[in-house]
C-alpha cells in the first residue's frame, strides 16, 4: 500500500473516531448517559452499527474518551497561552484567564441540558482524568515556582498548595457571565499570590 | 397521652431516625451506594425491616436525608463561628476557617473508602443540596458586604463574585492536612480580598 494511501486511510479513521466522541457526548449531555444506546451513536454518527463496534465496546469507553480528549485540548490551551506570554507574572496571569475561560464555557455548555451534570459526575470519577487535571494543577505550580522565584509571587505558602487555591478559585469562573468577569477573577486570585509587604528579607533569602 | 410521654417517644424517633442515616452512609462509602439494600441498613441499625419503611421508603431517599443533615450542620456551625467572633474581618476570617476545616474533613472522611467519590457524586446531583449550598455563599456574601462597607474588603469587585471565589478557594483545603495549612489558604483567600492601594477615593465614596 502507497503511503499517501495509508495516510488518508488514518485520517479518516481519526475523522470518524472524532465523529463518534462528538455524537456521543452530545447524545449523553440530552438524554442521560444510561440510556444512549451504541445504535443510536452509530445512526446519528452515520456509520453502521458494525463500524461503531471496530471502535468502541460500549458507551461509556466513548464517553470517557470524550473526556479525556476535552482535558488534552484543553491541557495544550494552557501550554499556548503559556508559551504566548512574555516574563513571568505575564505567563501565570495567560494560563489563568485561559483556565478560567475553559470553566466558563464548559459549565455553560451543560447548563441547558438536562443531564449534563450526571455526565459531569460520571467522567470525574474516572482516575484517568483525575490524573489529567493534577496535569493542569502541576503546569500552573511551575509557573508560581518561577514567579516566586522572581519575587513576583509570595513564597512565604507552599507552590503546591498556591496551585490548588487557583485551581479552586477557579471554579467559580463556572458561574460567571463574560471573560471580563473572569479577568476580574484573575486579578483577585493574583492579589492573593502576591508577596506579603515587608516580607522582603524573606524574599531575598 | 401526658406530655412527658409524647416528647419521650419524639425523642426517640428522632434517634432512630438519625442512627439510620449514620449506618445507610458508612454502608453506601462502604460497599457502593447502588449496592446497599434496606435489610443490611435495618439489620446494621438494629432495627426490624418494617420498622425501617415506616421511616423511609427506599436507599437513596435515606442518603439524600443524610447529606442534608450534613449540610445543616455545617451552615450552623458557619453561623456559630461568625456569632462568636468580633469585628468585621474576623467575622469573615472565622467562617472561611470553619468552611476550609468541613471540607478539609469532609473529603478526608471520603478519601480512604472505596466508594466514597460515587455517594459524594450522587448527592452533588440533588437540586436541594445544591440549594443549602447557596445559603453558604449567601452567609459569606453577606460578611464580604459588610467587611466591604467597613473598608476592610475591597469593594471593585461584586461580593457575590467574591463570595464564589472563597467557596471555590477553600474546595482547595480537601487537599490539606493540617488546620494550619486551612489558615494558611484562608490568609492567601483574604490577600485576595483586601482594598487594592491607591483606591482609597473609591472606598470612601
């Protein structure tokens, strides 16, 4: 077989395995994850019944897939926006605004479906994706290291658990309205990372 | 029938009652909330199966009893830390410390259980958890205006979004292990919400 040939052969299969992840999320979010059926995924996919089966077992393995390209996608925004920014501060305010962009969107996204939040608790159960979202948590503790190294950033508080109160503070761009209302989000979390005044001995130690 | 008599057998029923939500919960942490049946919860109560259906008439009703139990007793000892304390910010530093310490042994009291992350999973979805959960938000809300009007908060962010940023902050203290490390992530939330310099025209507007 000519390679081109081989190529075009896996770009269509990774067409239809997105094809699949997409219909089905999207079928699990409107009627509930328990009873979207393999059928109804490969008929609204436009694939047969056969085909669906050459890539899934069942629905949840599709469900979970789903998931875990969402948390990759998003893991490669932060990682741009990351790459994007110049000095330090700058690079943890861009992963910031950007994680809290993606918590803004993905809650609204479920929000007017009935069984969004039944998806929400099913794919947040799975480790794997647990895994996935300590990734993000370890992405944004680099970035306080360096900033606190450069004094732009208390270091009288463990990284770590400064990642976790972005991270948790985050969360709360699920319920805002506007990305400005998340800037604003930013700009308070980043109030809460500065360096204490008169700690600068500290600092420079 | 006297007084005396009713209120004993009031009393009483309010102790089983209790003691039933106490065992369907280590029961459903246990061995899956989908698993546990009303004989093991009756038998582990030490209570008849009939007995049992006079108070409940099935698992998850049992469970969902359980969890706003819970959430009661958080929101009243949120308001006993408040009550206690003097003066505006304290007020506010006391029931953010309550708040991180409950979900630090709340997660903690899930985390060595192998089904503790699908019975948390499954109460979350109940629409009047989620109700008593906004009273959280609504007590914090309230400290936040107050310490606000008082100048001890910064007041260019609305406190409904200052509020959810201190909710989903101390979501931050399942991680930690020590109440030190709550007072540590309580400081860092309150770094957050001090006036910003130079706006002191603003919050004596």
């Amino acid at each position: 077989m000519p390679k081109l040939w081989s190529e075009t052969i896996e770009s269509h299969r990774r067409e239809v395995h997105d094809a699949i992840l997409d219909t089905a999320a999207a079928l699990a979010a409107e009627y509930g994850l328990l009873s979207v059926t393999m059928s109804q995924i490969a008929e609204k996919t436009g694939i047969g019944r056969a085909t669906l089966y050459k890539y899934f077992p069942d629905v949840e393995t599709i469900v979970r897939a789903w998931h875990q390209r969402q948390v990759a996608d998003h893991l490669a925004r932060l990682v741009v926006a990351r790459d994007r920014a110049v000095g330090d501060e700058n690079r943890l305010v861009a992963v910031l605004e950007t994680y809290g962009s993606i918590q803004r969107h993905r809650v609204k996204a479920h929000r007017h479906q009935p069984h969004g939040t039944e998806l929400a608790a099913f794919v947040h159960r799975d480790p794997q994706i647990a895994q996935a979202e300590r990734k993000v948590q370890q992405l944004i503790r680099e970035l306080i290291d360096e900033a606190a190294a450069a004094g732009a950033v208390r270091n009288d508080v463990d990284a770590g658990e400064l990642a976790d109160y972005c991270v948790g503070a985050l969360s709360a761009a699920s319920r805002l309205t506007s990305q400005q209302a998340v800037q604003r989000l930013v700009a308070v979390i980043m109030s809460g990372l500065r360096p204490l005044e008169g700690s600068d001995e500290r600092m420079s130690s």
